[in-house]
C-alpha cells in the first residue's frame, strides 16, 4: 500500500499534481527548538558548528555558533530577526535580519564560500533563496505551490504558516 501511495504521489509531482487541482490550503506547524536543534547540529559543517538556537518573541532568534578559521576556534553569538512575511509566489528568497556588527561575519563567510547554496549575506541582511537552497535536495518545484510563509515566534517554538494553491 505504501508504495502505491509513494507511487501516485510521485507520479502527481512529476505532472504538476493535476488530480489536486484546485486544491487550497492553509495552516500553521509550531516548530519546536529541539527539532531545530537537532538537525542544526546535524547539517552544519564542522567549521561553523551551530551549538544551539533559541526562539524569542517578536520573531527574534538567537544563533550559538562556533567557527573555525584556520587553527583558531571562535564562539559567536549571532541574534537574528525573521521576516513576519514572505510572500513566495513574488519572490522566493526570505530576507533575515542580522542583529549587532556581525555584518562583517557575512563578508567573511561569503569569502570563505562557507554558506550553504542559495544563502548570501549583504550588509546586515541573510537572504535565503528558497527556491535555490531546495534545488541541492530536488525540491525546488514544491515552491511552484506554496504562496506564502509567515513566522511568529515565541519562547522555545517558531510558528511556521504556510498558504498552499495547486491550480
């Protein structure tokens, strides 16, 4: 049964899900900081480890990393602010902004080629290029559904909304 299941749905994917058409949905997921955590640590690279992230309100996130540069190994403590918007279906990329002086963090970054595909670093702003940082995991056509994300932040839990419409 369950490879039937997989099955359809790849088969949907595959031609734009044209059995769902019409299809709206909408909702709200509250992520908790362990399962960030956790795959945090499991996705960073080991020369710029994130030890921990903490959700506050009013959208703000708090980043414990540890970077390597060379022999050195520096903590840095890094607070960031997400959009409480991101209107997807215009333009893909979600705009973070960076707290503090840690906009020279990003110019190193960018010069060591240490971010992940599809995140860049201008100023004080991390720009995440949804549709580019999906592509490496060949989901980047999930975006041609999903219209807009919205954030709201609380102690210890970020709530992911989400607008989805298959035409």
């Amino acid at each position: 049964m369950r490879d039937l299941v997989e099955r359809l749905i790849t088969e949907q994917r595959a031609s734009g899900f044209p059995a769902l058409s019409g299809t709206r949905v909408s909702g709200s997921i509250p992520v908790p900081e362990l399962l960030v955590n956790d795959l945090a640590r499991e996705k960073s690279p080991r020369n710029a480890r994130v030890e921990r992230i903490v959700f506050l309100p009013e959208n703000r996130i708090v980043v414990d990393l540890s970077v390597q540069i060379s022999i050195f190994r520096k903590s840095l403590q890094i607070e960031l602010i997400l959009p409480e918007v991101v209107d997807v279906a215009e333009n893909p990329v979600m705009p973070i902004r960076v707290l503090g002086s840690f906009a020279l963090l990003g110019q190193i970054a960018n010069a060591m080629g240490q971010l992940p595909q599809g995140v860049t670093i201008n100023g004080g702003i991390v720009n995440v290029n949804l549709r580019t940082f999906l592509q490496k995991d060949g989901n980047a056509d999930l975006l041609d559904y999903l219209r807009r994300l919205t954030f709201v932040s609380d102690r210890g839990v970020l709530f992911v909304g989400f607008a989805v419409k298959i035409d």
